[in-house]
C-alpha cells in the first residue's frame, strides 16, 4: 500500500501545476519518500516480524530464517532513525536488501516444504 502511495505521490510531481509551485513539488517529493521509506520500511517490520515469531514457534521455517527475520524487523525499526538522524539512513537500505532475501529465502523454503497431495 505504501509502495503505492508512494509512486502516485511520485507520479504527482510530474504534473505541470506541482511542478510550476516549489513549494508544493518539495511537500508531495518528501511525502513520496517517506511513504516509500520509511512508512514502509515500520509496516514490512510487523509483517516479517510477526512470520519470524511463527516460524520459530511452530518449525514451519527453517531458524536461521526466524532468526534473519527477527534481526531485519529490528533494523526496519531502527531505521526510522533516518528522519531525525542522516546516517542511519544506510540502515534503511539495509533493512530494504535484508526484508528482499527474507522473502526469497522464505518463499524457496516454502516451495521446497510443499507436499503434493497424494
């Protein structure tokens, strides 16, 4: 959903009325940013964060994906960080590539779990 917003607020500045207003071109970009950051990034923490705890409580997964679960919802957390405080911004991108190689580890150990029905 945030992705989304994101790339309508993105899309929005290409119009020649926000564009011509600096002012209003500068409010809608940092709005896309914050959707596509980190509003993103808190959602994607409850989200990876709330599978990792599943995953550890019923073996569902393998733990090193709980586990890499677990660290990049904190880091998610943490980079929130960047809107008061610049350099944590890298942690934001790191909790974006970590939050992409959950998902692929966690769909390939899902297909691979996956049982025909006999």
């Amino acid at each position: 959903m945030f992705l989304l917003l994101s790339a309508v607020l993105f899309w929005t500045l290409t119009r020649v009325e926000v564009s011509r207003e600096p002012g209003v071109a500068q409010a809608v970009l940092v709005l896309s940013y914050l959707a596509g950051g980190q509003a993103l990034a808190l959602s994607f923490a409850g989200f990876i964060g709330a599978t990792s705890v599943v995953a550890f409580r019923t073996s569902a997964l393998p733990r090193w994906i709980g586990r890499l679960g677990c660290a990049t919802a904190g880091l998610c957390v943490l980079s929130v960080a960047s809107l008061i405080w610049d350099p944590a911004f890298n942690l934001l991108l790191l909790a974006a590539a970590l939050g992409f190689l959950w998902l692929l580890a966690t769909s390939i150990a899902l297909i691979r779990t996956t049982r025909p029905d006999t």
